[in-house]
C-alpha cells in the first residue's frame, strides 16, 4: 500500500510539473487582425497615362506592430499558365504608372507585421483600359482601301471627340480592300504580352483582307496572310465570327475554324470538307448563328443547309427537314437574298441544346419573280422552315438591305430606295419609319444594343455617304417604330460600312454576329 501511495504522489507532482510547463498553450489573448480603409473594391485606369494612387488607412489590434507592405497585381482570365503577381511596391502609399496591357487585372496588398510575421491580403478587381477600348468605331472605306475612326465616350454615349482614321494613324497603313463588318472575340489566342494567353481582338474583315487587331493598341495580331497555317489561294473574305466556342472564317465561300478549347495558336487550319466526298461548295456571306449555338450556313451552290459543331473535326454537317417544315433544308432550289439571326432559347433535358431562330429571304433559281420570307427554327442538325410568300405589292418584295432586331419586337427592317421601312413578322404590316434625305446614298443597317450601366443602348443605325462623307443615324425605337429624331449622329470622311460600340466589359457574346 505504501508503494501505491509513492506512486500517486509521484504522479500528481509529474501531472503539476506538466501542467504548469504548458501554461502558454491557454493563453487566451485575442488573435491580432489588421484592417484598412481606403482601398476600394474595383478601379478602373487607362494603360500609359493613369497613376494608380492608393494611401489606405492601416491600423491592427498589436500595439507594438511594425508593418511592412507589399503591392502587386496578376492578371485574371488566363488559360494555360498560372497567373504571376507582379510586385508593384513596397510602400504604404502606392503611387504607380499603370503599364499593363488592358484586360481584367487583381490589385492585392499584403500587410505583416514584422514582430510576429502575421500578415493579412486585401484585394481589388482593377479594370485597365486604354484609349482605343471604349467608343464607337466606325469602319469606312474610300472604295480601294479601308481605316477606323473612333468617337470618344469619356463619360457617356454621346462622343466627345473623334480620332479620325485611327487605324492608320496607329500602323501606318491602311487595309486593303473595301470594308465589310466588323467583330469582337476576348479569348482568341496570341502572344502578344509575351505568352500565349486570351487577348482582347477586334476583328475587321475587307473585301480583300481580315486585320485581328490587339484592342489595347489596334495593333495587327494577325492579318489575311498570317491569319491561316496556308493562306487560300485566293483571297476573298465574307467573315469571321464567334459561335458556340470555336472562331469561324469564311473566305471564297469556304468554311474555316478554330475549337477555341484546343490548343492553338490563333491560326486557321484547312477548310472545311462539305462532306466525305469533298463535293464543292460556297458559303454565302449571310448565316443563322450566335455565341452560344452552332452556326446555319447555307451553300449557294446546292442550295442546302449546313452546320459545324463547335468547329471541330474536317466535315461539315448536313442539315436535315424538321417535321412540319414548308420547304427542304437541302436542295431547294432557292438564292438566299438574306439570313439573320434573331434569337436563340434554350431546350433543357433530354435535348440540352438552343432552338435558334432566324429569318431569310429567298428567291427561286427556276423563276426568280418568286420570292419568299421564311422563319427558320434550327435545332441541332434539323430545321423546320415556314414560308410566307411575298406579293409583288408587299414593299419588302423589293428591299435592297435587311437587318433583323436581335431579340426584340418581332420586326424586319429593309431599305427600298431611299426609304427605310419596317415589316412585322407577325402581322405582316409594313410600316415607313425614315426617308434618306436627298444626296445621301444607304450603306448600311444594323439592329444592335448594349446594357452597360451608364452606357446602354438600343439602336436601328442607319449609314449613309454623301459625297466623300458619310453620316451615322442611331435611332431608339418604341414597340419597333423608330423615334423622329436620332439619339446620336456620328460623322466623318469615307462609306460606312459598319459601327461597334467598344468597352472594357463587352465581350463575344455582346453583340450578334450576323447581318
């Protein structure tokens, strides 16, 4: 017993001794947090001429704290690599020059505390732009060759200035050809910032050259010639545009595509096979598509449907009748006058795909006095066309330009003359909405629109020349009539062929990619 005795009392003084050898681990002063103020949750800078100055407010619970600072920024929306944090300072104060190429960027602060080397993040999303990424751009044209001009927006849609031939002034060079249209991709591929990564491309397409310009400098990335890992023979481009995560080309009719989920380059490979067989085809410039579905050609020389999916493999794919369809997908024996998009919804299980909708104008090859209006609802690899057939009486029988509104009223809008009338789709009504006055000569209508707080819109934009100038009316619209008075008017030297509302935020599926 005496030995068990020995034996507690040994235990309780070991278990004392312990005990009082651990007493820092129930310490239970409150953990040290370090807090800013003036730092905000998003900037927005223009590359090469703003200073970003921050001078936040620091404070932290240890009295006896001696801070150390340090400022850096990585880039955001980066495919392939990990993005790298640049330091940018080591101060308190940052008071830097921004240099970085414009995109979305993370501006971070780390704060530690030297005496116990606890240090606390904070951040904020920094959008960089510089002069060329907000304003509308005008593609015009003098018959031979083709420039930019940009109307600047400062602080709202009506431009306060203008930076005539832009393009030019930047490259020292025109591009050849007569302008076409104009498109918008923020992920095509490039190594322009020294890596290959997503850069921001506005994309111009002549009748006789395609420049994919860096938005950051309207710098060329690639041109026709660097554009493809051949170039064509021959060189004649309808197009280029975005559609359901692969870029398109179409040059001399022919299809041409990058899976934009592949690792590329950029670059264009082989054209498109129409089938198994290589049978000959070509494209018309006029096609169904938007950013989230495949696109709907149509081949003028079979005067069938076809489609590609998400661009990938070397076989087009041919389009098939829907049932209840008024008129053959393939061999219809039909011109197509125009073809546009003008929405797309999507089907959930078991189809998973979009019902994309467009409207077109035939004309029969047999008797070409025969023209018909057609609804076109496309899913996957059908699609079901509905006919109306145009009188000789109806205005539209003998419009000249088209453009559909992309998701609006269920309206048509075509030119006759120098007239600018609208065609419900519904009720078949035709409406005049603008009379061109005399000497000025149509050159383009388009439907486009933007949400942009601060910065939105909805415009029918009407271009006309007269002369060597040329004038861009943008119209709202009530229920699809246009408003008396345009909302705003750009003006400048050359034929208008086309205008893009450029911002930081826009982006491929902003706008729609069709006439």
């Amino acid at each position: 017993m005496k030995n068990l005795y020995i034996m507690l009392f040994s235990g309780m003084v070991l278990l004392l001794a312990s005990c009082a050898k651990d007493k820092s681990n129930y310490d239970y002063a409150p953990k040290e947090n370090i807090s800013i103020t003036g730092l905000e949750p998003n900037y927005t800078v223009i590359s090469e001429k703003d200073r970003l100055v921050i001078d936040p407010v620091v404070s932290t619970t240890d009295p006896d704290a001696q801070l150390e600072y340090l400022w850096g920024i990585y880039e955001t929306n980066v495919q392939g690599y990990a993005p790298v944090l640049d330091t940018l300072a080591k101060t308190k104060k940052l008071d830097y020059a921004v240099k970085q190429p414009a995109k979305g960027w993370v501006l971070v602060l780390r704060v530690t505390n030297k005496n116990t080397r606890y240090a606390q993040y904070f951040t904020s999303g920094i959008n960089i732009v510089t002069e060329f990424t907000r304003g509308w751009y005008v593609a015009k044209d003098d018959g031979v060759q083709t420039d930019l001009d940009l109307f600047l927006t400062p602080t709202s849609l009506v431009p306060s200035s203008v930076r005539e031939n832009v393009y030019s002034f930047v490259n020292g060079n025109k591009i050849d050809g007569k302008a076409k249209i104009m498109n918008f991709f923020s992920s095509y591929k490039s190594i322009v910032t020294g890596t290959l990564g997503n850069t921001k491309t506005l994309v111009l397409v002549t009748d006789k050259d395609i420049s994919a310009m860096n938005i950051n400098t309207l710098k060329p990335i690639r041109t026709f010639n660097t554009l493809f890992f051949e170039p064509p023979a021959v060189k004649s481009p309808d197009y280029a545009f975005y559609g359901s995560q692969a870029y398109y080309v179409i040059n001399d009719g022919q299809c041409h595509a990058i899976y934009n989920m592949s690792s590329n380059d950029g670059r264009f490979g082989a054209r498109k096979m129409k089938d198994d067989l290589n049978t000959p085809y070509h494209l018309s410039k006029y096609f169904i598509g938007s950013s989230y579905s495949d696109p709907y050609f149509f081949d003028e020389t079979s005067s069938s449907f076809l489609s590609m999916s998400m661009g990938y493999g070397p076989v087009m794919t041919a389009i098939n009748d829907e049932t209840g369809t008024t008129m053959s997908a393939k061999n219809n024996n039909k011109t197509v006058l125009f073809l546009g998009f003008k929405s797309a919804t999507y089907i959930p299980a078991p189809t998973y795909a979009y019902n994309t909708v467009g409207f077109a104008v035939f004309q029969d090859k047999t008797n070409p006095a025969l023209k018909i209006l057609s609804e076109l609802a496309c899913v996957t690899t059908k699609i079901k066309i509905t006919n109306d057939t145009l009188k000789t009486t109806d205005k539209i029988y003998n419009a000249t330009n088209y453009t559909l509104l992309n998701g609006d009223e269920n309206i048509i809008y075509f030119s006759v003359g120098n007239q600018i009338w609208s065609r419900n789709l519904s009720s078949k009504s035709e409406i005049l909405q603008f009379t061109i006055p005399a000497g000025e000569e149509l050159t383009f209508i388009r439907h486009k629109k933007y949400t942009e707080t601060g910065y939105a819109y909805n415009y029918v934009m009407i271009g006309t020349k007269s002369g060597a100038n040329y004038k861009v009316r943008m119209f709202n619209k009530s229920s699809g009539s246009l408003e008396t008075t345009p909302a705003i008017t750009l003006e400048g030297k050359g034929i208008v062929r086309d205008v893009m509302y450029m911002s930081p935020t826009v982006n491929e599926s902003t706008y729609g990619s069709t006439y």
